[in-house]
C-alpha cells in the first residue's frame, strides 16, 4: 500500500550554502535554520566538517551547531530537531564529536573520478577512511547516514553502472548506517534509470532504508521523485529554493527546491509535516542573503492567487 506521508530531509544548509558564491556567516545560518524548523522540517543536515581550503562555504559549522543546538542556543530552535553535519574522514569526525552533535553523514561517490575530485581519493580509500568514523561513531553514540554520489551518471566518466551502485550500496550498508542516500549528484538521472536502479537496490537494501537524493539540473527531480516514490521510497533531500549544489561536480545545479516538492506531495494527498506557506515566505529573504534569485518554480510565482470572477460586457 502507498504510504500518505514522506519525509524531508532539508539540504539546504549544506549542500545549498556550499556552492554559494557568498558566503553566510554563522548568525544568518542559524537563522536560516530557526525558519525552515519553523516551517515544520524535522530533519536538516546543517553543515560540514570538511576542509575549509575544499569548501570555504562551510567554514564555521561548529559556531552554527553551537548556536543552533548548544548552549548558545537561547530557546531559539527546539532541541529535539533531527540535524546532522557532513564529514569526509577522521578529523571531521573529531570536529563533529567536539561540536556535540548526535548525527553525521559520511559520503562515498560511485565512480572514481568524482571520488578523486570530490575527496582526493580513490572509492576503496573512502571506505577505508570510514572505519574509524564509524568506530568512533559507534563509541560516542551517534548516528550515522550515508551517501552514494554519482549514481546515475559521473559529470568525468559519463555512464556508471548499476551493479556498481547496488554493490557500493551494499558496501555502505554493511558499515552500519541507518539510512543511504542514493544521489544523482549532477540531476542527470531519469524515470527509467530511477525504477531500474531502485528495482535491484531493493533487493539488497531495505527500502526503508533509501532516500532519495536528486539534483535539478535538467528539469527531471519531482518525476524522479515520484518514480521512487511509487517504488516505495520515503525519504527525500531538498533544499530550500533550490540552493546550491556540489563545487566539485561542474555543471551540476542545486538540489530539487523544497517548495516545488512539498506542492507535489501535497496536492496527491501526501504528507510532509512542511507548511508551504512558511516556507515560501522564507525565498524572499534567503534570496536577499545570498544575492540572487532562487530556481524554485513554486517559490517564484507562489500559491494559485484567485484574481477574480472575469466578466465580459457584450
Ligand atoms: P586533503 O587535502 O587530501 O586532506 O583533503 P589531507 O588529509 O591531505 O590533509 C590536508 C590538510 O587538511 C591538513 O591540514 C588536514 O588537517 C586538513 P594541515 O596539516 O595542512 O594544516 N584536513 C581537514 N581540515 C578540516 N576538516 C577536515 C579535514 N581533513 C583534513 N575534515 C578532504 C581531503 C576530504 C579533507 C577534502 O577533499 C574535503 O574536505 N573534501 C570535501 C569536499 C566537499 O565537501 N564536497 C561537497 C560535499 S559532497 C556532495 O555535495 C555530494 C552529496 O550532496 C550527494 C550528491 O549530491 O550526490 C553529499
Ligand atoms: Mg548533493
């Protein structure tokens, strides 16, 4: 039977702010975050413990967790918010202990090349860096997400295989993370690659446990979304708007808006625990902030606004 609601997971924060060209400070993220709570999201992956010189744009993730969720907080954002911060290897595990937080997510790419770019190594040293992460994550009780990138296609080696994919997935799942996050990293992906590839990662991964990741790069992130829907996937990442996307995936555009997502889901009847309204009201001031208009199609023209009986004089 279909399930009537999803999840969301907002990106935003992270995969959003990371390919922005102006750089928000940690008072205008916390802000950012208080807003989308406020609109209902209940789950947000609020920055990165990756390097500084790779991704300037995070810099300052630790100031926005404390600000956020610890002592700084001031009442600000209810503390029983699901959020969780990106790390890449050991020392961003260290860093994400240090700010207290309860949930990372580690990434992994599907094809070598976005690996190297990505990370500066190879997939295999990947899964090796994340031993110790997930050692130290099983020690100090944190929960542990993971990604897969490049899932559908590389923007380097064009084409990945599928038995890739689900053999990668099966490799993530075996880490011990609670959930996997499969990513068309470069919005390349279509309804037919979609119900291909959910098809054989359902045989070795409990639906339950994928999401779905998808860019907008070509216009085909809410189809694809319904694709895995119907196929049984419940949990999607969205950003805000449409921010972002990766700074090492050349080409690529932000995640599927949040906005255009929730309009969906909510018009078949499905829910999501978002209010449009609210977060449509954010586009105009996150737009003020990073300097430009937002993709999202919702968020540009709004709620169908009644104009009126038209009547014409003979
Ligand atoms: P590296 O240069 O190979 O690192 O980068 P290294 O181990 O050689 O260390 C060099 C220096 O960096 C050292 O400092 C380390 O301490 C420091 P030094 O001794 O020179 O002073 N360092 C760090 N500093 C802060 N935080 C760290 C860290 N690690 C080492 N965690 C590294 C390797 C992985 C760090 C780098 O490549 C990196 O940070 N990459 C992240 C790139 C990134 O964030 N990409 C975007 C996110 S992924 C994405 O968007 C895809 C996704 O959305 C899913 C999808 O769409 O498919 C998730
Ligand atoms: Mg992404």
């Amino acid at each position: 039977m279909k399930k009537k609601s999803v999840v969301i997971v907002e990106m935003g924060l992270r995969d959003g702010l990371q390919n922005e060209k102006h750089v928000l400070d940690a008072d205008t993220r916390v802000e950012f975050a208080r807003r989308l709570i406020e609109a209902g999201t209940k789950r947000v992956e609020i920055g990165a413990f990756v390097s500084p010189q790779w991704v300037p744009q995070m810099a300052g993730t630790a100031d926005v967790v404390a600000k956020a969720f610890g002592e700084q907080n001031a009442g600000r954002i209810p503390k029983k918010i699901e959020f969780s911060v990106l790390v890449p290897n050991e020392r961003g595990m260290q860093d994400a202990i240090n700010s207290g937080v309860k949930e990372i997510a580690i990434f992994a790419a599907c094809s070598e090349s976005f690996s190297l770019k990505n990370i500066n190594c190879s997939i295999d040293e990947s899964f090796k860096r994340f031993e110790p992460v997930m050692a130290l994550a099983k020690k100090h009780k944190i929960k542990v997400r993971g990604y897969l990138s490049t899932c559908f296609g590389c923007p380097f080696e064009g084409k990945v295989s599928e038995a890739k994919v689900v053999k990668l997935a099966q490799r993530m799942n075996k880490l011990g993370v609670y959930e996997i996050s499969i990513g068309d990293t470069i919005g390349v992906a279509d309804v037919g690659q979609v119900r291909s590839l959910f098809k054989k990662l359902k045989k070795v991964v409990p639906v339950k446990k994928l999401a779905g990741h998808f860019h907008d790069t070509r216009g085909q992130a809410l189809a694809n979304i319904l694709a895995a829907f119907d196929m049984g996937v419940t949990v999607f990442d969205t950003s805000l708007g449409g921010l972002g996307g990766c700074p090492y995936a050349p080409g690529a555009t932000g995640n599927v808006a949040t906005e255009d997502v929730v309009y969906m889901f909510h018009g078949m009847g499905v829910k999501t625990g978002l209010s449009l309204e609210k977060l449509l009201a954010i586009d105009p001031w996150m737009s003020e902030k990073i300097q430009h208009a937002l993709p999202s199609k919702v968020g540009k023209v709004g709620m169908l606004k009644p104009l009126g009986k038209v009547t014409v004089s003979k």
